[in-house]
C-alpha cells in the first residue's frame, strides 16, 4: 500500500476543464497519493459530463441550432 498524501484542490480544474477524460486522467494521477480525491475527481467529470449531455440534448430538441442562413450554392 502506498503512503497518503494529500493533493492541491488544483486538480479538480482537470475535470472541469476536460470532463470525463479529465477526470480519467486525475483519478489515475492522484489514486495513489490521495484516493479520496482522486474519485471525487472522477465523479466531477461523470457529472458534468452528464450535464453536459443533458444541456446539449435539450437545445436540440428545442431547435436552437437549426437557423437557415439563406445561401444558394
């Protein structure tokens, strides 16, 4: 077993910036140091992930993104 070692809060800027991958990437970096962290990292990226997804399906299905630029090709 590896000895713990806290880890700065700097890594939940991972997740938030790079979602699902960046979480995957800071629990793997910090599993060993700080395991307590590193998962909580990594549920950072599932949810906002998910949000993400959510946010996305919904203007969508709202038809924000269908606009008709009028262009004749």
């Amino acid at each position: 077993m590896y000895p713990e070692k806290i880890r700065s809060r700097a890594w939940y800027l991972v997740p938030i910036f790079f979602g699902l991958i960046g979480g995957i990437i800071a629990y793997f970096a910090i599993r060993r140091d700080d395991p307590e962290k590193a998962k909580k990292c990594l549920w950072v990226g599932i949810i906002l992930t998910a949000i993400n997804i959510i946010v996305n399906i919904s203007l969508v299905s709202t038809g924000v993104y269908e606009q008709d630029y009028s262009v004749n090709i």
